[in-house]
C-alpha cells in the first residue's frame, strides 16, 4: 500500500465515524418530533375513518365520519366563530406596534417599569385572567357595564347572549397577545440602525413619517412572525372560552370554536372518531391560513 493509500484510510475512517455524530445528538429530538407530533397525526388519520364502542374498541366505518362532517349545523357557526376570533386578535398587532414604539423612544422615563407592566398578562395563570375578565363583563356589577351607565348605556349580557360573548373573549385574546408582541417588536425596533432614523431627520421627515417610512418597513418581519403564531393561536381556541363561558352556558353553542368542538365531540359525546375529523379540519385550515400568509409576506415584508 503506498504512503498515499495509507494516509487516505485513516481520513475516510474518520469521515464515517463523523458522519454518525449527528445522529447521536438528533436522534432524541428527531424521536420526540416522531412520538408527539407525527404519530399523533398520524394516529388522529387512522381514527377518522372508524368509530369508537361506548366500552372500548373501534370499528372500521369507512368515510361516514366525513359526511357527517358536512351534514354538521354546528361546524358553519364553530368555523366562523374561530375566524372571528383570530381576526380579532390579529387586529392587536398594529396596536402593539404602537405600543413597543412608545416604550422604546429614546428618554422616555420608567420604559423598563412600563415594559414589565405590559408584560404581566404574559406570567398570569390563564384560567385566572379569564375569571377576572369575567367579572369585569358582569350585567350587574361589571365594571364594563358600568362604565357604559355613566353615559348611559345599558351594558349587554356579554358571557351569556350570542355574538357578545364571542366579543367578550375576543377582547381578552387580544389584550392576551399583546405581551409577546410587544417583546418580539421590541427586539426588532432596537435592531434598526439609529442611522437610517437621522437620515430620514435630515430629509425633514417628521416622527410619524420616520414611524411610516422607517420604522414599519424594517419590522415587517417581525410583524409577519407575529401574524404566524398569533394566527396559529387563535384557530386553537379553547382555554379562554372554556373559562369564560363554562359548559352550562346558553350561549356556548352559538358561540364555540372548532377546537371546543372538538372537545365536545370526544370527551362528553365520546364520538372520537368524528372528533378526529375536526382535528383534521383544524389542521387544514390553520396550514391553509399558514400558506396564504407565507404567499402573501413577499408583496409586503421586507428583509433588507
């Protein structure tokens, strides 16, 4: 064997061995994505096409579960009640673009106070939140209803009548994803150059033509970030209405989402089969929804 021949060996030795490496340190991640991801999807297929014994066992029923889904009264109303919501909660991006504009001027006094009171909501338990904002809605001794009587508004039911409900906690998701949206921004307009700000100062650009030319332009990816996981978010609905509304409550069936649907379906009516074809339903809508936005981020997000 020549020196060549010899000094090859050992490297491609090495390279082999290298290339296991990887997998090593993959190999947990890539089997908890496997366990609790694609099986689960995977598993949710199987069950849409069979139905569930009420003491155990499933049989094979074709695509009966599917046409059921198209004959549902409930599905048209569960589906327009979900994008109600997460248009509702989108709405709260400028909002907080607004916001984490305003804690991040230069002087401002107490922004790290104002920074950690906004981002309170974020820490608080859930179920809490919505037990307050519950009362805070109350007909009788809310302080929402109230403050309408001052100028003398009689406040509507707003956890128990169709339509307000679904305001009601529309309101509360949006005062819920400000937090995370203000950090996000906050990061992305600390990573705009002062530079471009001065230019712009120089070309007499007032502040809110610095805030429509400088500073929302540079944050659209950040802004189309937010737009993904808010939009995600809100399709998955179901802590906050459940807290909210409670099961008894005469407005919930005008007033719940796909994902309560979904838990109806499969832990009260233990229909598990056709409460798998929800999830599937939810699954294409959110990947739609997912798809429209990353078609449309190239007219509008820019990354230079």
């Amino acid at each position: 064997m020549s020196h060549e021949t010899a000094a090859a060996a050992p490297r491609s030795r090495r390279r082999g061995a290298d290339g296991w490496w990887p997998l090593v340190f993959l190999g947990p991640l890539l089997i908890g994505v496997a366990v609790f991801y694609f099986w689960p999807i995977l598993a949710t297929v199987i069950n849409s096409f069979t139905v569930f014994g009420p003491f155990g066992g499933r049989t094979f029923n074709g695509l009966a579960n599917f046409a059921q889904l198209l004959q549902d009264s409930f599905i048209p109303r569960a589906v327009l009640n979900t994008l109600i919501y997460t248009l509702i909660v989108l709405c709260g991006i400028p909002l907080a673009v607004c916001i984490a504009s305003l804690l991040n001027q230069k002087g401002l006094r107490f922004a790290r106070f104002y920074q950690v009171l906004f981002f309170l909501p974020a820490v608080s338990m859930p179920v809490a939140v919505s037990l307050v904002w519950r009362m805070i809605f109350n007909k009788e001794f809310g302080l929402v209803n109230w403050a309408l009587s001052l100028v003398g508004i009689d406040g509507p039911y707003w956890v128990t009548a169709p339509w307000w409900s679904l305001l009601a906690v529309s309101i509360v998701g949006l005062w819920s994803s400000l937090p995370l949206a203000i950090i996000i921004l906050g990061a992305g307009l600390r990573g705009i150059p002062a530079e471009l700000y001065e230019a712009a100062q120089l070309d007499g650009a007032g502040t809110v033509r610095q805030f429509f030319s400088v500073t929302v332009p540079l944050l659209t990816p950040s802004i189309f970030f937010l737009s993904i996981i808010t939009a995600i978010n809100g399709f998955q609905l179901f802590d906050l209405l459940f807290a909210m509304m409670g099961q008894a409550n005469p407005a919930m069936a005008d007033t719940q989402s796909l994902v309560y649907l979904f838990y109806s379906e499969a832990f009260r009516q233990n229909n598990q089969g056709y409460a798998s074809v929800i999830a599937l339903l939810i699954l294409a809508i959110i990947g739609a929804f997912t798809l429209l936005q990353f078609r449309l981020q190239r007219r509008w997000v820019h990354y230079e």
